[in-house]
C-alpha cells in the first residue's frame, strides 16, 4: 500500500537528528499546533511540517524529534482524512516504518504488543514495538516504536512515537510514551 512517502519522513526524521542537541533527559512538555495532542521530550526539540501523502491524501504532518545522549526520538501526528481508515492507515505507517528500519519481519509476539493509552482510540493497528533495525550506515539500532490514534472533535488525530539508540532504550522509550496524551 503507497499511502505514504515514507522516504520523506525518513529524510525529514534524519535532519531533525542530525540537527538536534540538548543534554541527556531534560523533559519538557511539548504541544502540536491546532491540537490538544502533548507529548514529553527529553530534549529540545526541532518542528517541523510537511504535506505527505497520508492514507492515500495529502495532509499536514507536523514532526517534533532531538538527540538526547545517543538516542534519537521522534514524535510525528496527522490528521486521518474524512472517511480515512485509521486501522488500515496505521498498520501501513508501521510496515513502512519497520520496513525503512531494516527490521526482519514478523516480529514475534514478544517484540509487539496491543499499545492502548487512556483517551486514544482501542484500535487493532494501536501497537507497540521493539526491534533490532539497521541505521544508515548499517549499525545495529535498537528501535521502540508506537502508533495510535485519538479523537478530536469530528476528526481522528494518527500518532507515531519512535526511539532509535545502538543500546537499549527502554526506560527512554517507557517514558516517551507514556508521557503522550490527548
């Protein structure tokens, strides 16, 4: 399924990496323009949006991500088109996602879960996920990764939140997560 230039928002996550400097853990609160969506970083983060083709339609994808020590992190939300399947999107977001990673896939059931947060949508396509992926030079990452979604107002709000470090990052990743709220 091409519903998404998924090499767009590699390139856009890489810059913001590449970009971004802080000091290890400074959590701060951090919002989306024309959204209730918070999310917490532990760092200073770069913004930016780009129109991407989404679910089949061009939308405003806005894209928060810093370095903090060796990880990257990175938080990215969409409005889903009028009529979207936002199940159907999701699952397409996260394998172009692994897929861009290098992950070998399946991933068995330890490496995914159901990813279900109070005030996000109970979707079948709402995972979490940790593997081993490759970054652009061919070393090993670890990756922690999620994808929900949220109601606001008539619309549905799609959010994917990732971590990628060559150690792990789990504690990083637990509190990137949980700290996402509608």
């Amino acid at each position: 399924m091409r519903t998404f230039s998924w090499a767009l928002v590699a390139s856009l996550t890489t810059a913001l990496f590449l970009s971004a400097c802080s000091p290890d853990q400074n959590w701060r609160d951090v919002g989306f323009e024309g959204s209730t969506l918070k999310v917490q970083l532990p760092c200073k983060p770069d913004r930016t949006t780009r129109s991407v083709p989404l679910g089949g339609v061009p939308v405003d994808m806005q894209v928060v991500g810093c370095e903090s020590g060796q990880a990257m992190v990175a938080v990215m939300t969409a409005p889903l088109h009028a009529g979207g399947d936002a199940n159907a999107v999701l699952a397409g977001w996260r394998q172009a996602t692994l897929t861009h990673a290098g992950v070998k896939q399946p991933l068995t059931a330890d490496q995914q879960q159901v990813w279900h947060r109070p005030g996000f949508l109970p979707l079948t396509s709402a995972t979490r996920i940790q593997a081993t992926g490759q970054g652009a030079q061919g070393q090993a990452l670890s990756m922690y990764a999620v994808w929900g979604a949220v109601a606001e107002g008539e619309r549905v709000r799609l959010v994917h939140a990732v971590v990628y470090d060559r150690r792990d990052a789990a504690d990083l990743a637990g509190t990137l997560f949980d700290g996402i709220r509608p």
